[in-house]
C-alpha cells in the first residue's frame, strides 16, 4: 500500500492543509465536521447533522485544526485497532486506506460499508481494555492531516476505501480480537507451546476458517510473542487440520484452554471468542 497524503474513492489527494483537506473531502461527498485543538472528537451541538460544502470550508474551518469525518453519513465504517496484538493481526482485514501516525503503524482501517452500531471486543482480564473497535453511524473519527492529542500528525497509508460488506467486516473483527487474546497470553513455557499450536489449529479448523488464514494467524501469533520456533508452530497447525479433514481427533478448546488463565480461557471454552465459520478467502 502507497503511503500519500490524503484518499478519496478515486485515489490519492495532494493539498496540505487542514482547509485543502477538508474542501476535497467535501468534494468527493465524505461528512466533515470541524475539531479543535487537542480534541478527538466535535465539541460543537448536534454535530451529527452538520453539514459542510466545499464553498463552506474556509467559514465553518476557520477555527478548526483537525478534521472530522463522520462515518454514518460519509458511508464509512471503520475499524479501530486498540491494541498492539490486534495490529499484527491487521493483515487478516481487506486492503483499504489505513490512518496512521508515528507512533502506531495502524490506527484505523476505514471502509465504504453500511453499519450504525458499534462492537466493542474487550481483554476480559481487569484493566486490559479494548482490543478492537468496528464502529459505524453516528461516530466520528479524526482524519489527516489533523494532529492527534499526543502532538502526532495523522497520515494516510493507502489509495482507496474498499467496498466490502459489514457481515465480513463483524467476521474478520471477531477473527481478530480472538487471535489478539491468543497472542498475547501465548504460553511462556517453550514445552508447551507445540500443544498450543495443536489446539489452536483445532480450535481454527473447527470453526470453519480456511486453512490459509489459520496459518497466516498463526505465523503473526509466533511473531508477535517471540517464539523461538515458529516454524514448528505452523507445522502443529498444519497436522491438525490434516488430520481434521481425515476424521481423526484432533485437539481443541479444552485443550487451549489449559493454556490461559480462567477469564481468558472462559472466552474460548464458551466459544465467545471463537468467530463464526468463514467462507470468504483473503
């Protein structure tokens, strides 16, 4: 994906400042709403219903140095990664315009999709937080060039929104979230981990993934927690879905679940975390 600027349906945008930005997101029909400094989100009233043309920029901006694009009206769904593991899980999303700034490689992937809701996928441990957001309708999110709280600059990485629907969009997020709680609880102890790596490819076999996305998982699982044999890992993948497609017994959630602690294994053994077959291949 091309690192530019700005993005619009039709591909990359030049201007620089936040007015430029904002008359071309106009342009191509995306809902802007005027931010303060040091804000996320509109301070103004019922700002879900502001509307701004593109000759209306320079008024309504004027005091503005962050834009807003409020997803509902803009058509727009977007996916707010909250956690460092559901990051490196981002691959496992269709390509689409990411928002990014120095600090986070991906902060948001945004979609033309249809959604009003908003699913929060939580660590159920206290204090851990959210791993992932898929948030739509009246929603806003912070767009480049606008400058993040933290002193950052947003940026776009990407050319284009994708077209993709909501049903894989809630798929490929609980997909997600559920590999990020696995990766960031992955065993400490070397000894267990080819058991793990079973388990996990009996948990993804029987929940209907394609085996491609369950190894493309479970090579960002090893990586990310810095396991010193990814290969083997995969192969462990490998032999159960093998082994699935034979009717031989393979291992599962019982399994996995030894493997974390109570409330992270509660997530699995009660199939919460597990997402629904996937039909759909990357």
């Amino acid at each position: 994906m091309e690192l530019v600027k700005a993005v619009s349906a039709s591909g990359p945008l030049a201007p620089q400042s936040v007015h430029d930005f904002a008359v071309q997101y106009a342009e191509q029909g995306l809902a802007i709403v005027p931010i303060p400094k040091g804000k996320k989100h509109p301070v103004m009233a019922n700002w879900q219903s502001f509307k701004c043309a593109p000759d209306q920029v320079y008024e309504q901006f004027s005091n503005a140095d962050s834009i807003g694009l409020i997803l509902g009206t803009s058509g727009l769904v977007d996916v707010d990664f909250d956690s460092q593991e559901t990051i490196a899980f981002a691959h496992l999303f269709p390509q689409t315009a990411a928002i990014s700034r120095h600090s986070k490689a991906i902060s948001h992937y945004l979609y033309y999709s249809s959604y009003d809701g908003q699913m929060q996928f939580l660590d159920p441990t206290p204090d851990k937080g959210l791993l992932l957001e898929l948030r739509g309708g009246n929603r806003c999110v912070l767009a480049p060039p606008s400058m993040h709280p933290h002193g950052e600059q947003l940026v776009w990485n990407g050319i284009e929104f994708a077209h993709v629907s909501i049903d894989l969009l809630k798929e490929r997020a609980s997909m997600v979230a559920a590999f990020a709680l696995i990766a960031r609880y992955w065993p400490p102890k070397n000894s267990v981990r080819h058991a793990a790596g079973l388990a996990v490819g009996g948990v993804m076999a029987r929940a209907g993934l394609t085996e491609e996305i369950a190894l493309k998982a479970m090579q960002s699982i090893a990586k990310f927690s810095k396991d010193e044999e990814p290969e083997d890992r995969v192969t462990a993948v490998k032999d159960s879905y093998k082994k699935y497609s034979a009717s031989i017994p393979i291992t599962g959630l019982p399994t996995l679940a030894q493997f974390f602690e109570d409330k992270v294994a509660s997530r699995f053994t009660n199939g919460s975390a597990v997402p629904k077959p996937i039909r759909h291949r990357l």
